[in-house]
C-alpha cells in the first residue's frame, strides 16, 4: 500500500518498490512506473497501485477419483502481473487519494480466478485415474497437468498475470479410506515384524541349545575325567596294597625268621644248658657216690644248718631219740643198722615237719642246691642204712 501524507491541499505519494504507479490527471496518464514519489490534487487525481512482485497462493480442494473416492489437494500456485496496465485495466486496482488503500479486493478476484483454473484442470486429471493411481502417482501427473493449463489459460495473460510456478503438496483421502489402505501396509509390517521377532528368538533358542549342548559336552568330559581320576586312584590304591602287602610279608618273614633264630638259640642254650646241669649233677653224684652214709649226712645237716627254715613245731619219737642217744653213747663213728635207720627217719621226720623249707634246706646238699636232690640224698641214706641192717 502507497504512502500518502497531506500538506497544505496537496497530496504526496510515495510507493514501495512493488508496486507499480499509474497516475492519471484530468483523464491523462501523468506518472507510470514502480517505485514513483510525486505530488498530486486529489480532486483531480485518479491512482493505481498493482503490485508487480512474486505472489503464493495455496490452493486447497477435493477431487473424485475414477473408483469414486474422495481426495483432497493441496497445492501452491506462483504467479505474478507481469503487465500491470492490462491488469490495471481489467481488475479494479484504484486506491483511494486520501488513505492509499485500494478501493475494492483485487487480489483476492486473483486468487478465485486462479483456483478455479488450478481446480479445473486437476479434477480432469484425477477423474481417470483409480485412487491407488492418484495416491502413487496423481502429484506430479495434477502438477504437469496444472502447469500447463495454467499456461494455456487465455484469459490469464489477458489480464497480464504470469504463472511462475505450480506445486502440488499432497493428495490425501477420506481418514476412513487411509486407515483402511494403511491396513495392509501395517499389516505386512507388522509381519514382518513378527517374522523378526520369531527369527530373533529362533536365533536365541539356537544359542541357548548350542550353550546347553556345550555344557552337557563339558559335564561328560568332566564325568570322563573323574572317572579316570577315579581309576587311577583306584590303580594307585590297589598299587600302594599291594607294595604294602608285599612290605609287610617280608617283615613277618622276617620276624618269623628272627623268631626261629631266636628260638634255636633258646633251644640250643638250654639244651646246653640242660648237658651242662646234667654233667654237673653226674659229676655231684659221682663226687658222693664213694661217700659213707655218715659223711652224707654230716653234709646235709650243714646244708640245712645253712638254710634253717623258721620251725614252728618239732616232733621227737621214741625211736629218734632212741638212736640219737645211742650213736651219742658211741661218740659217732658208724652207726648200727638200727641208728642208721633212725637217722634216716630223723632227717625224714624234720623233712617233713619242716614242709617246703625243709626241701629248700634239703636243696643244699646238691651243687646246684635242688631241694629235691637234697631230700632224696638224706632219704638214700637212711635208705641205705636201713638196706645193710
């Protein structure tokens, strides 16, 4: 919209760069041109203002398909006056001298004119073809065929616009229509989605068998080795056994070997020992067989003298004493039968009183102090005594 300011009756007009100035005085054109800046009488002043730059209009409309189907368009037209004089002359572009603001809407007789002509030649187009064709194919086919039409338009450059460019946004249908041609779309998506989903757990079933067979391998290769483990300590159990077996054979062998020795030792040292007694005692009988009763008796009786047990009581009879005092009478020497007998039963007598110590004192007699050797010589000579009587 032109600048217009008041001084003194006049007017002053001045414009933007866009616009183009018509200026006609008395009926007369007196400026004309872009830009302008000039004084003016408003009585006698007749303007216009039509601007010369590049100009959008979007255009938004329904269409029907071949297979009757609504569809919506949305597109954008560029277009631009390229003869402002013709334009000038066919569309009311006045403004008024006092304010500068045009006197009717001359763009928006524009913007119809150019709709209506875009609208034409898209339902043309869009009548033929299905709505899966409009829907895949219908933008540049509705754009193509506006392009040109707009370009053919007569009235158009009769009125001196200039399609500069056509675009086409989007071809859409009715929510319900979409919804349901999105459906199948979504559908094989969603298969194949699901065909993912059970791939991806197929693969993971896969792992999961492949890990399970892995441990089930490495659990009999463990059970292969205990068993082995197992084995072998068997093997070195038996082995140790056996080696331990064999150890303590030998020891009892030996020890059995060691008893034997020990006992042929024993054997022979008593058995020496036995010959060594036995000719001890050949000799002690040999050495007293020569002997006199009366001798024998003189050394058993200092044998018991020797080893006097403790008497408790002491029985005379009338025939010890007898004898006794008999050889007492004779003053030793050899006795009678009868003293020899009573001298045997005396040391009898006290053999026999005098229980086992009399035998331990009777053991005297005897190198090697047998009790039983001891009593039996006393006894042999009172034996003997009594055999001569």
């Amino acid at each position: 919209m032109a600048d217009i300011t008041r001084r003194l009756g006049l007017r002053h007009l001045r414009s933007a760069p866009t616009a183009h100035i018509r200026h006609h005085r008395n009926g007369k054109l007196a400026h004309d041109g872009p830009g302008l800046s000039f004084w003016f009488r408003p009585l006698s002043a007749a303007l216009s203002e039509v601007p010369v730059d590049d100009r959008e209009l979007a255009v938004a409309f329904h269409a029907r398909t071949a297979d009757f189907q609504d569809v919506t368009v949305q597109a954008a037209v560029t277009y631009r006056i390229s003869d402002p004089a013709a334009a000038a002359a066919r569309l009311d572009f006045s403004v008024d001298p006092d304010t500068g603001a045009w006197r009717s809407a001359p763009l928006e007789q524009l913007s119809t004119l150019l709709t209506e002509s875009a609208q034409q030649h898209a339902l043309d187009v869009l009548a033929r073809m299905p709505l899966s064709a409009a829907l895949a194919e219908g933008v540049a086919a509705v754009r193509d065929r506006v392009c040109t039409g707009l370009g053919a338009e007569p009235r158009l450059p009769a009125t001196g616009i200039e399609v500069v460019a056509v675009r086409v946004v989007a071809i859409r249908p009715e929510p319900e229509v979409e919804r349901a041609l999105r459906t199948p779309a979504r559908e094989r998506i969603q298969q194949d989605a699901d065909s993912a989903t059970f791939e991806r757990r197929a693969v993971a079933v896969e792992r999961e068998r492949a890990i399970a067979e892995n441990e089930l391998a490495s659990r009999i290769e463990l059970a292969r080795q205990e068993e082995e483990l197992v084995a072998r300590r068997g093997t070195n159990a038996r082995r140790e056994a056996e080696e331990k077996a064999a150890a303590d054979a030998v020891r009892t062998e030996a020890e059995a070997a060691r008893t034997v020795a020990l006992a042929r030792a024993e054997a022979e040292a008593a058995r020496t020992v036995g010959e060594a007694r036995a000719a001890a005692q050949r000799s002690w009988l040999t050495a007293h067989a020569s002997a006199d009763p009366a001798t024998l008796h003189a050394l058993a009786a200092a044998r018991l003298a020797e080893n006097v047990p403790r008497i408790e009581s002491l029985t005379l009879t009338p025939d010890v004493v007898t004898g006794l005092l008999g050889r007492l009478g004779r003053g030793g020497g050899g006795g009678t039968t009868r003293d020899n007998a009573g001298a045997a039963g005396a040391g009898a007598e006290a053999g026999t009183g005098a229980g086992p110590a009399g035998a331990d004192a009777g053991a005297g007699a005897g190198p090697d102090a047998p009790g039983t050797h001891g009593a039996r010589g006393a006894r042999g000579s009172g034996d003997s005594g009594g055999g001569r009587s």
